[in-house]
C-alpha cells in the first residue's frame, strides 16, 4: 500500500497537538534562540527496516517547511547498527520540538518493518504469504500497515468496509455458518469473497459446503490444520491465524497453507532504537 500525503499530516497533527498542547515546547522556547540554524543527524543504534522515513521529515515540514533533509537510505533498507540514516537541519527550535514525535513514529514503523521481515525469511521456500490483522494502534493504522508492506509481509483487510470475515460472534448471533454465510450472498456484491473462521474440521466441511471462498484455520495445532488442508484440497483459499510466533510460523507454513495472519506484526512490534543528535 502507500501513503496518502494527507492522512500522514493528519496523524502528524494530532501527535504534535498531543505533545505540545496550548502552551507549546517550553522547554526550547526557554533556551534556544528561535533565529539559531543548525543540524542533526538521526542514527540507529540496532540493526533494523527502514519504514516511514518521509513521514520522519514530514513532521518537521509540518512545523516549518524551510527544513533540509538528506538521506542514502529508501524505506525497506536494511540499516546496520551505527548507520547515520539521514541529516537533517533548519531552525534549532524546530529540530528539538519535532524530535519525539518524529522518531516516535519513525521507531514504530520500523520496529513493524523489521518484524514483519523475521516472519517473512521464516517462511521462505513455502507457499504461504504472512498477513497483518486490524490489531493496530488506533489512529495508526495506515502508518502501521504500510510499514509491514515496507517488511515484505501482505494486508489484509484495511478495515471492516472492504473485506467480510465471519467470526464466531458473527456466526452465533446469525445461527451458524450456512445461515451466515447465505445471508451474506444475499447482500454482498458477487465480487466480494466471503472468508470464515473455523475452529474444527466440522466447521470446515460445513465452510466448504456452503461455498466460502476463504476458510481461516483459528487457533488450530498443526495436525488440525494439515487435515484441514487436506480436506479442503483447493476447494477454497486457506489462512491459519491464533498465537502466530516466530518459534512455530515455518512449521505452519508448512502445513500447506496459502496465508497466515500474524497479529503480533502491529501488536507486539518494539520500538528500533534510533536517536537524533544535534551537530
């Protein structure tokens, strides 16, 4: 996916009305010359992905659009520990009160990138594609999902408006699968693929015998999801998903599976620890 220059701003602003509230920076208004230029360099300190790194500059444009910005790094590099990945200068006082919510997003995004890259070489030589969920900080969500393309893995639905996923809530409150998946047929466009959550092979054949495109495997063990996979035979997609880890993903993708929804890509990515110093 990519990011839309106006989204981004929005998130910017919020962050920065967060962070600065009504008084602003007083910390820099107190100590440094609003007329002073000067520089610095942002510098990682672990080897990581890079992602967001025009959302990083964006929000010191945001605050004054005469800063400069250099960088020999693109997003989707693999930056090694100690590399200077860009310079930045303008106004002082700029530079210091942009800085945290600046890396603050910078961090986020490769943290996502570096992770979703650890899912996706576990998996190398399978068929299966790793996938995020909308497990995502609220507000984030563009930043975040963006940031797991930059590390190789794959979307899924960005929101509840343009994929249909039947749940077990969905299932209970419409009276099991074939009554939910036949309501939907009935509602939805032929061009939406409808996608149901199965806990066992039972709710497997009912899946398929009801004609769901996409049949996710919830929280199955592996020799839950090899029979399942077996019994459907390419009748239908299939997406493991439930306690996704970097100790268990390649044996789940060797199960055979298409795809597998890795929640902990947005949820549980760290922080990179990357740091701006003024020159």
């Amino acid at each position: 996916m990519n990011l839309n220059l106006k989204d981004i701003r929005g998130i910017i602003k919020r962050a920065l009305d967060e962070d600065l509230g009504p008084g602003g920076d007083v910390t820099t208004f107190a100590t440094v010359d609003p007329d002073k230029e000067g520089s610095a360099v942002i510098i990682a300190k672990e080897e990581l992905v890079l992602a967001g790194i025009e959302v990083f500059l964006e929000t010191f444009i945001f605050l004054d659009n005469s800063v400069d910005f250099s960088t020999g790094f693109a997003d989707g590099d693999k930056v090694e520990k100690g590399n200077v990945i860009a310079e930045i200068s303008g106004p002082l006082n700029v530079l210091l009160t942009g800085e945290r919510v600046a890396l603050n997003i910078l961090q986020r995004m490769c943290g996502i990138a570096t992770l979703t890259s650890q899912f996706v070489r576990a998996v190398a030589g399978t068929k299966a594609q790793i996938l995020d969920t909308r497990k995502t900080t609220p507000g984030l969500r563009a930043l975040e999902k963006y940031a797991v393309t930059v590390g190789g893995g794959k979307n899924h639905r960005f929101g509840l408006f343009d994929g249909l996923l039947i749940k077990d809530n969905h299932i209970k409150a419409a009276g099991g699968i074939t009554k939910a998946v036949d309501a939907a047929r009935e509602k939805i466009p032929h061009t939406l693929m409808i996608e149901v959550e199965c806990e066992s092979i039972a709710d497997v054949r009912e899946a398929l015998s009801c004609g769901a495109d996409i049949i996710m495997l919830d929280n199955m063990n592996l020799k839950a999801m090899k029979a399942a996979v077996k019994e459907i035979a390419g009748r239908a997609l299939i997406e493991a998903s439930g306690n996704m880890t970097l100790e268990r993903i390649a044996d789940v993708a060797r199960t055979g599976v298409d795809f597998i929804s890795v929640g902990a890509l947005t949820h549980s990515a760290g922080a990179s620890d990357i740091s701006m110093k003024i020159k």
